[in-house]
C-alpha cells in the first residue's frame, strides 16, 4: 500500500491543486485503501487549501467513499424498486447468513462489509450488486454462495 501522502502528491501533480483535484484524489487513496481516515481528509484539506469540512462534505456525499476501514471485498447490493422486485430481499438474506452478518458489518475476518445502495445502474439486470467495482447481475438465492466462495479463494 502506498503512503496517503504520495497518494495525494501523484493526484496533485496529475490534476494540480485545485478544487476539482478533490475527487480525484479521494479515489486514488480509496483504489489503495478501500476507505479514507479522517486524518487523510485533513492531510488533503491542507494540500488544497481548503476546509476539513469540505474534504469530509464531498467524500461521505459519495456511498462509494468509505471513511472506516471496511473488508477487503465491499458488497454494494442495489435496492432500487427493480431489484427490490426481482428478490433483493431474498439476496440480501442469503449473504447475511453466508456471511454471518449483517447490513453495514464486516466479517471478523476482515473479508466482506455488507452495504445496500440506491442504485447501481444495473436495473435491466437486477437483482445486482458490487463487490469492490465488479458488478454481478441476474443474481439468485443459490449464485450467492458460489459467488461469495470465488471471493474467499482469490484472497491469498
């Protein structure tokens, strides 16, 4: 893992230091991190000379930017109305007792954090949900400990 100061130095070097290099920046320490201390958020105020507030204002706008250390895998499972339709009810169940957790927890193995989102953009294929960037659409009750087993083998 790369330091967050570096992070932040090759964001600023790419897109300066203006306003607009927040977001940017705010990705690159996610892609490395999986989320941003509130340390970082002040580290990267300072860099563009803005407030703290903003920094945390812009990062917890955005469901995809974590301000607590989450699981290495972050499941994102959508509840627009279409998923909801197509059993998301069901999906969410089955992954909470695959992963002995609950919505907004993370396995004692630092491996999964269970999230629900508004929408993913997926709704022509729901139910959908994320783990990390990579959508899994279509899915049924028994895809999911299929889904979750390929996860735990790519762990090492």
């Amino acid at each position: 893992m790369l330091e967050v100061a570096n992070i932040i130095e090759a964001k600023i070097e790419q897109y300066g230091r203006e306003r607009q290099a927040l977001i940017p920046i705010l990705q690159g320490i996610i892609a490395d991190k999986n989320f941003i201390a509130k340390d970082d958020m002040v580290l990267i105020a300072k860099e563009l000379d803005i407030s703290a507030a903003d920094v945390y204002g812009t990062a917890s706008f955005f469901s995809f930017i974590e301000d607590e250390r989450k699981g290495k895998y972050v499941i994102r499972v959508c509840k627009s109305i279409t998923c909801d339709m197509k059993n998301r009810r069901g999906i969410l169940a089955s992954l909470e007792k695959e992963l002995r957790i609950k919505l907004g927890e993370t396995t004692h193995d630092n491996l999964f954090t269970l999230h629900d989102v508004n929408c993913i953009g997926l709704c022509d294929q729901g139910p959908a949900m994320l783990i990390n960037d990579e959508p899994y659409t279509h899915l049924t009750v028994e895809k999911i400990p299929i889904i979750l087993r390929e996860k735990r083998n790519q762990k090492n």
